[in-house]
C-alpha cells in the first residue's frame, strides 16, 4: 500500500510542477522574444496519428544565412489555416539563439 502512495504522490508533484508548461514558455517567447516572420516551407502529418508539424525558413540577408524552424507537434490540421508560401511569426529567445517559438494559434499536442 506505501509503494502505491507513494507512486501517486510522485505522480501528483510532477503532474503540478510540469502542467502549464508550454503555454508558459509561449507567453515568455512572445513578451520577449525577438519576432521574426518565416515562409513556411512544409506542413507534414507526423505518422498516422493526427500529430501535424509546421516547417518555415527564414534567411537573414544580414548574415547570408537560412535558419530553418519547426513549430511543436500540432493537434489539428494546420493547412486549414496556412498554405505553403504563406509566413508566420517566429520569437527568438533574447540570449539563448538556439530557441524559439512559432505562433501557429493551433493547440499543441503536448501541453
């Protein structure tokens, strides 16, 4: 019985300390991420679950480079919202470049 309470606890802390995770980091991208708008270049069905995923590209001519973007797995079909070609924001983290977020406005699968 301990064993059983004990894995529900555990189950409970990490259910508290991880819920509200994505829509947190979405808020913190999009008040002090660095905004960028990206052609997308793919929307792709991840396996035959209904798992969508954006693909955009954005390059910099400042730099002469391409930076290519993936937005999170989505929960619906995004090509009733965007088409190849169209653009969509994409935040730059402030000090970390590696990290972004892309503003879809569908649901991500993992919240």
């Amino acid at each position: 019985m301990g064993f059983v309470a004990l894995v529900l606890t555990l189950h409970t802390v990490l259910y508290i300390l991880f819920s509200g995770r994505k829509s947190r980091k979405r808020d913190y991208f999009l008040r002090y991420g660095e905004p960028i708008e990206t052609e997308i270049t793919d929307i792709k069905r991840r396996g035959r679950r209904t798992a969508w995923r954006v693909k955009s590209q954005h390059f910099d001519k400042r730099l002469g480079k391409k930076s290519v973007f993936k937005s999170e797995i989505l929960r619906r079909n995004p090509s009733r919202k965007f088409q190849v070609g169209d653009t969509v924001m994409v935040y730059l983290h402030p000090a970390r470049p590696g990290q972004y977020w892309m503003e879809t406005g569908i649901e991500s699968e993992y919240l």
